[in-house]
C-alpha cells in the first residue's frame, strides 16, 4: 500500500529517544537498545544559598568589629595603665623629694649651728691663749666647713634633679593627653577584607600582591574610583587577570568545569547475544520510532525496512 505524503507527516512527542536495533544474520532483532532521557544535574543558586552567603558576611563583619572593639580596649587600658603608673610615680618622687628635703634641711641646721658654736670657742681659746683648744676647735671647724661644701653641692644636684624630673612628667603628661585625644583608628573595610580571604594568593605572592596596590594607587588617585564600590573590585579583578593571566588558567579550567552541568545517562540495557561479528546495527532516529509507532510497526521490523 501506498501512503501519501500527508499520512507520512507524523507528530514526533518529546518523550521519543533514539532507539539502535541489533540484527542477527536471519534477520532476527537481538536486543533493542533505547537512549534513556539525560538527566542534567545543574547548581542553582536558591533563597537559602544567599541567607547563609548574607550570614558568613554578617559572621566577618561582627568579627571585624569585635576586633577594633578589642583594639580600642586595649588603647584605652594601656593609656589608664599609664597614666595610674605616672600618678605613683610622681607621688614617690614627691615623698622622697620631701624626705630628702626634711634631710638636707636638718643637716644644714646642725652644720650651721656647729660652725657657730665652733667660731665661739676658737675666739675664746684665742683669747684665754688656750693654744691646744683652739687648734682643735680650728680642725673641727674646717671638717664641718667641708661637710657644709658637700652639703651645698648636693643641694644643687638635688635642684637639677628635680627640674629633670619636672621636665619628664610633662612630656609623659603630654604624651599621655596626646593618646587620649588621638583619633580612634580606621575601621576596616569588610567589603576588602572579603575580597582577601576570596583571593588567597594576596599577601603571600609578592608580585601580585605589589600590583594590587599600584592598581589601587592608579584608580583611586588617578582614576577616581571608589574603593568601596563594585566598579572598583571588578576592575581590579579585572587589570590584575590582564597582568598575571598565567596565574587564573588553571583556576578559570577548575572553575568552568565545576560549574559545567553533569550529565547522567542512564546506561543501555544489552542482552548477551551471539558473536558480535555475526549481528548487525541499526540506529533508528527519534522520527523514525515515532513513524514505527504511528504504523504499529516493530522496531526490529521497521529496522529491517531501514537496513535494507
């Protein structure tokens, strides 16, 4: 029978596969193989992928506050630190400058009072011609007139001492108001700090690491860039992959094929036949199953129609 070309044109489905059709020599259908459906795995990005993405930048940004909440903790503990140990200090030199004033003065007096009552006798010796006396009295006299020099130029030292340690507790004074009124250090950039934990090499290669910052000089300075923004990380993304496309081959091969969609094709089913020499096969196309279909033809029969 002679069909017309209107009753070849079959609507193929799209559950129709490619089938092969293994032959024997007599003609009959070994096996009949069917390509299954692929199953094509892909990696899509969901709701619950950005809420853990949002949660790890939230997790660095906490730490990174934590971490200058701690700097500024320990700014403000050394500057108490210092001032409680200069207030000691000076409360010890202010004791012992007293106490050492008290010893000077009371030294002073007696040598002063020695010197007097030395002087009395030597007059009175001279005057009573009392010889042994008063060169005794003259001996003990220029002891005591030594021990008044020595007295005088420690007070002098002391003086210079003190207006040592004068000049000392003001410079610590200043210093300390100098910590006290300093600005409070520069926040971190967590949008920085990301874009270096993403990118491992930075701070361990040392000329990527020295391009990354001339980059930055140029697109911040010359460029007008903001350093905060996306433009900027895609374009130092983009200049450092232009200057060291060596280095991201490797990483761009890894990348394309850990985002390339896996395929799994369920394996064809094959039946233990006879010599595979003596069989023959046939690969029918999913319009050729579906006009088999249509005709209610058996794929073997209908493969014996293709072959011949």
């Amino acid at each position: 029978m002679i069909m017309s070309n209107e009753e070849l044109q079959f609507k193929i489905g799209e559950d129709e596969q490619p089938a092969v059709v293994n032959l024997n020599d007599d003609g009959t259908a070994e096996s009949i193989e069917r390509a299954q459906p692929s199953v094509v795995q892909t990696q899509q990005t969901t709701g619950e992928d950005l809420d853990q993405y949002s949660e790890k930048v939230q997790k660095r940004i906490d730490k990174l506050t934590a971490r200058l909440r701690e700097t500024e903790r320990r700014e403000q503990e050394a500057i108490r630190v210092a001032q409680e140990m200069q207030s000691r200090m000076h409360e010890v030199q202010q004791r012992y400058v007293q106490a050492d004033g008290q010893r000077m003065g009371e030294a002073k007096g007696r040598i002063d009072t020695q010197i007097v009552a030395l002087k009395q006798i030597v007059k009175k010796a001279r005057e009573e011609n009392d010889i042994d006396t008063e060169t005794e009295a003259q001996e003990r006299l220029t002891q005591i007139l030594v021990e008044q020099r020595r007295l005088q130029e420690e007070a002098v030292y002391r003086e210079a001492q003190e207006q040592q340690r004068a000049a000392q507790a003001q410079q610590q004074q200043a210093y300390v108001q100098q910590m006290q009124q300093r600005p409070a250090p520069p926040q971190v950039d967590p949008r920085a700090e990301e874009w270096a934990e993403k990118n491992e090499w930075f701070g361990r290669d040392v000329a990527m690491t020295a391009a990354v910052r001339g980059i930055h000089i140029q697109l911040v300075s010359q460029e007008g860039f903001d350093p905060r923004g996306d433009e900027y990380y895609e374009e130092l993304d983009r200049r450092i992959k232009e200057a060291f496309p060596h280095k991201f081959q490797s990483a761009n091969m890894s990348y394309r094929s850990a985002n390339r969609p896996v395929q799994t094709v369920a394996p064809a089913s094959r039946s233990s036949g006879i010599n595979n020499a003596a069989r023959r096969t046939v690969r029918l196309t999913p319009s050729q199953v579906a006009i088999a279909k249509k005709l209610n033809v058996p794929l073997e029969e209908y493969a014996k129609y293709v072959k011949e």
